[in-house]
C-alpha cells in the first residue's frame, strides 16, 4: 500500500511539474506575441508619418546637400 501511495505522489508531482511548465510557457509567447504587434504597429506608424511627410524631408536632405556641395 506505502508503495501505491508513493507512485501516486510521483505521478501527481509530475503531472503539477508539467502543468507549470505548459502555463509559464503560454504566458511567455503571449507576450513575445504583445511585443511583436507592438513593433508593427509602431512600424505602420513610421511608414504613415514617412509617406505623410516624406517629400518634405527629401527637400530639405537636397537642400543641404546642394549647400554642402558650393
């Protein structure tokens, strides 16, 4: 009987170990996933801001190159 108590006790503290494990691990890819839209949303914003403003600042980059260059 002491033997059949002791197995369950290995098998219960096994199945916790590994029930852990499975829980950490989603929390970690939820916030691999949180960070990876984090950095596409800030990306979608540059590209909007760039496109928005961009020939400006091409302007102003020919510009100083063109008074560099005299």
């Amino acid at each position: 009987m002491a033997r059949l108590v002791s197995t369950y006790s290995q098998l219960r503290e096994a199945a916790r170990r590994h029930l852990e494990r499975v829980l950490s691990g989603g929390q970690e890819g939820q916030g691999m996933v949180e960070y990876g839209l984090i950095l596409v949303l800030i990306a979608v914003v540059v590209v909007l801001i760039l496109g928005t403003i961009g020939s400006r600042i091409n302007d102003v980059f020919s510009n100083v190159s063109n008074g560099l260059a005299t």
